[in-house]
C-alpha cells in the first residue's frame, strides 16, 4: 500500500522540523498556516506561520538540547486532511519524558493550512520543562 500524499507532506514536514530547515518547512505550510497547540507543553496556544510553528517546537529543541526521539505510531491521510499519532521521548537534565501527541492537518491543496497539536503529556510534565 503507498502512502497518501498528504502523509508524505506530513512526514517531510517533520523531517524539516527536526533538522532545522525553514526554507523546507516553508515548503510545506500556506502562507496563513496557522499551529493550535494543546496541552502541557510550552507555548501551547496559536501560532501563524513558519515563525509561530518554530517558536514552539524550536522552544522545545532548545530546552532538551535536541534530546528528541520521535516515533510515528499511525498516519492516515484523505482528500483535504491527514491525522497523526507520535510517541515522543524528550530528554532534559538527565530525566525522560514519554509524550504521545495526536495531529490534525488540515490541507490546502498539497501544503499544510492548520495543525492541531493536542499533547496526552502525562500529569506533572509542566516540571520537565521548568
């Protein structure tokens, strides 16, 4: 089975974000895209634009020091839409955490217009991060 197109976009949307490469993350979002963050993590809240999606997840690459393992559990992708599972493992001062985050994507032709983060961090995470 192939992957759907919108998955291949999420996948290398993610591949950007990881290695820090905004002119490839630019390729994958609308000019307007706009990033819903929820739950206990940093800067959860909206975010516009390239800026808005690397203030957040840059946030979280600097407080581990780029101590970020990612695992994609599940991507399913359709006409407009793709949805993501992700299980996490973030490393900070000699400590782990364990995440799982579900995306939503919602699509715009072959670019990403909005993203919903919504983060399971188990409780007592905000610590972590402090």
């Amino acid at each position: 089975m192939s992957e759907h197109p919108n998955i291949t976009v999420v996948n290398r949307m993610t591949k950007a974000a990881m290695d820090g490469d905004r002119e490839a993350l630019a390729a994958c979002f609308t000019e307007d895209m706009v990033f819903h963050v929820r739950g206990a993590i940093p800067r959860a809240g909206d975010h516009a634009g390239v800026d808005g999606f690397l203030f957040v997840i840059g946030n979280i690459m600097e407080l581990t020091q780029g101590d970020v393992k990612l695992e994609q559990v599940f991507g399913l992708g359709t006409d407009g839409w793709a949805v993501e599972w992700e299980h996490a493992i973030l490393g900070r001062n000699g400590h782990t955490l364990a995440v799982d985050d579900a995306f939503i994507y919602r699509f715009d032709g072959d670019r990403i217009a909005e993203m919903w983060m919504l983060s399971a961090a188990p409780a007592g995470s905000e610590a972590f991060f402090a």
